[in-house]
C-alpha cells in the first residue's frame, strides 16, 4: 500500500518512479499474488466519517491529495455500513494497472537484499520485509532484530479514565522533577480483585498464531495470561507489583496489586498499559480490563496483542522527514515505520512520496501540521511517540492537539472530534496549497 502509493504521488509531480517489487519472484507466507496493491487480512479500511472517525478523516485527507489507494477503493468499494470495505482482487487488480500505465512509472519484480548507497529511495516493505533485507536494515541502524513477536499493550484514552479511582505517582517517587515523580498512573486492587482478574485472564478466549508465525516469546514481551498461568502470584510480582507506591485516596490502605499505566505521548492524551501485552482477543481485553479500579469507563486508543511484525523504532532513528538519518537517501514509508493499518501505511507512502520528489525537484520541503491526521501520525513517529517504548499505532484523535475550550465527557465527545476534523481539513487544505511550513 505505502509503496504503491508513494510512487503514484512521486510519477504525478513528474519524477520518474522505479518500483521494485520481489512478488511474485520472491513470495511471503502471506501473500497469494505479485499485484502491488493485495490486502492479505481484510477488506476493510474500517469508518468513512470523515467527521467523528481520525481514520475517516485520514481518508478524507487521501482523497483530497490525489491518492491511488483512496481512488481506487472508492471504485471498488462493498456495501458496509459506516466503513470503506472494498472487492479485494480488483481492487489489487487496478492498483497494479494504474501504476503500470502511468508514464513515469517503472516496475522492476526483483528482490533488493542490500541498502542502496546511490540515488533516493523509499522502502515501504511493511510487515513481511524479506530476510536479507531486513537483515540489511538492522546492520545498519544497530538492531538486534526487525522481524519478531511484538509485545503490544493496550492504550488508553487518558480522559476516560476515573481519576477519583486512580492516581499519577513513579514508584519510590522516583525522578528528578514533579513530571517524573508523577510518570504513572496508578489503579489499585484489593485481595478479591486480583483474584477475579487472575481468573479472568486465564479463562478468557485467547487467538492462536497463524501459520508461518512460529516463534518463541521474548522474555521481556510475554503474554500476561502466559505468566498467570505459571502462578497465580506471578503478575503481582511482576508488572502489577504494589511496592513504593501511596494510594492518596486511602493512603492507609495498601492495594494487594497495582495496574500502572505510562504516558504514550507527549500530549498526555494516551497512556500505555504497563507489561500488559496479550494473546486475549478482542471482545475478551474489553471485558477483561475494564475489570481493573479505573478503567471500568475505559476507551481504547488500541487494543493489545502479539504477532509478527517488522518495524524501526521510528523516532530515535528517521528524521522528520522520515529519512534514516544514518543514510539521508534513503526514506521509509508505511507500517515499517510505526503505523498499524492499511490506511495509515498508505497515507504515510502518499507524504513520503511528496517529499521525496519535492526534494529531488528543488522544491521547498513542507510538512503537514500536526492538527492533520496525517500530520500527526508522522509526529508521532518521528518524535511525539516514546522511543523506549515505541509501538505501531492506529491513527485516533488522542495523537492530535487538543481543542481548546470544548467541554468534556461522553457528551461533548461528538462536539470535540467534529472540532478535530475542521481543523485538520482547514490546514489540511491550506498545506495542499502550497504555504509555506517549516520542515521538523
């Protein structure tokens, strides 16, 4: 998706394109076919409210700049309520024809197995990055590895969290100044409650991995529902130990465990669940989570999980414009660098194509505001995420700035996101035009 489209963007403002493709030569386990744009998990592109949804709003951006991806979904869209499904082999199909027709774009079906040194490039390989190449790529920026079972905790919505329940405190108060004392948030457990979450964790449906996904955990990323089962005390030892930490709404009472949650960016408006990556599906981390003191009200940015995934810890390696810094030539583009989804792969294939060929065409480098659902998702990850804990990410409005003077809760929820996406059209608009944006 992100390739396909990066090219697309770099052909229509008149640079020449080589896309390289290793499909159908060199196959993934996932993969049927060498079309360059094939889904290979669903044919969904989730909601179309260009006005309450952050991913429908991405779609909104993609439209307005031309992008392949949203064209041709549009073309071959399904009934599906609210969200943008599409028939997947034409729409693979017609991606592969577009690009095939366009004049300034060539396709070369071969494997690149080594970083180039020449000329300016964008590697959008996504999740499934071959062997060689990845291997490259972690030579490069020190990796140990790119291709691996990530831990992926879930991420809260900070305002929906019960602060009368919760509270901000580092272990030991440990830190420098009031913002690191203050790092965590804190839900409390008694006796009982523990005991129903253990119990939960262990009797909640749980996905299986996939074949050509056989691997072993890290010791650093293992399931919570695998480490309940090694003992039921093992998790109030581990990530929800209560040590060095005062309930301030009964200070003299000491919870048995404590869930802890760390900010995920630096708006404060998401906060990661700590150690609490999981094999859990869907309906069942829901259910399960918001079991915990606090979280009862809980919105989920993203759920959690663990899956193969190939990705670079985006922020501490690719500038601003999503350049490896090591190597400014080379670009990245897509989920390698950090978004989840195939929207946001393919919005982040549109703006490295942009700035790409504005680079080799002399023209003044600009980049989005970050008030943009694009914008703020290549904020995110070339420097608004956490580079210690740096994980792939949807799109949602907690990446954005907040609006200021709307009022809060459940209520004004519709109010606040409509907010959000007037303003993101409006800049969104005005940067298509051409004004003049400093680059990070």
């Amino acid at each position: 998706m992100a390739g396909s489209e990066a090219a697309w963007q770099a052909a229509h403002m008149g640079v020449p394109v080589v896309l390289h493709e290793m499909r159908p030569k060199v196959g993934t386990f996932a993969h049927q076919t060498g079309l360059l744009g094939e889904m290979v998990c669903s044919n969904s592109f989730r909601s179309d409210d260009d006005e309450q949804n952050a991913v429908g709003l991405l779609h909104w951006e993609m439209r307005a700049a031309n992008g392949l991806i949203m064209q041709t979904a549009d073309t071959h869209r399904l009934p599906a309520g609210g969200a943008l499904a599409v028939d997947r082999d034409p729409f693979a199909q017609a991606v592969t024809d577009a690009l095939m027709a366009h004049p300034n774009v060539r396709v070369d079906h071969g494997e690149i197995t080594e970083l180039p040194t020449e000329g300016r490039w964008i590697i959008a390989t996504g999740p499934l990055t071959s062997a060689s190449l990845g291997q490259a790529v972690a030579a490069e920026t020190g990796a140990d590895a790119l291709a691996f079972f990530d831990a992926i905790a879930p991420i809260v919505y900070f305002d929906s969290i019960d602060m009368s329940k919760a509270w901000m405190q580092s272990r030991y108060d440990k830190g420098e100044n009031e913002e690191e004392r203050t790092a965590y948030l804190n839900c409390p457990m008694d006796r009982d409650q523990y005991e129903n979450f253990i119990d939960a964790l262990i009797a909640a449906d749980k996905t299986e991995f996939h074949e050509g996904e056989a691997a072993g955990y890290f010791d650093g990323c293992l399931p919570i529902e695998v480490m309940a089962e090694r003992g039921r005390e093992t998790l109030r030892f581990g990530p929800m130990k209560p040590v060095g930490l005062t309930n301030p709404h009964q200070p003299d009472v000491k919870p048995y465990a404590v869930v802890q949650l760390r900010r995920d960016n630096k708006l404060g408006t998401l906060y990661n669940i700590v150690g609490f990556q999981t094999k859990m599906k869907y309906g069942a981390q829901a259910d399960v989570f918001k079991s915990i003191p606090g979280l009862e009200n809980a919105r989920f940015a993203r759920l959690g999980g663990i899956h193969r995934n190939t990705f670079l810890n985006s922020p501490s390696l690719l500038d601003g414009q999503m350049r490896l810094r090591s190597r400014p030539n080379i670009r990245f583009a897509g989920q390698i660098t950090g978004v989840e989804g195939y929207v946001e792969s393919a919005a982040m294939g549109l703006l490295a194509g942009r700035l790409a060929a504005a680079e080799i065409l002399g023209q003044p480098i600009t980049l989005p505001p970050d008030c943009t659902a694009t914008g703020a998702l290549i904020t995110h990850i070339t420097g608004g995420a956490e580079a210690k804990t740096f994980q792939p990410m949807n799109v949602n409005f907690g990446l954005f700035p907040p609006v200021e003077g709307l009022k809060g809760g459940r209520r004004g929820r519709k109010d606040r996101y409509k907010a959000y996406t007037d303003r993101a059209k409006a800049a969104w608009k005005t940067w298509l035009g051409g004004a003049a944006l400093d680059a990070a």
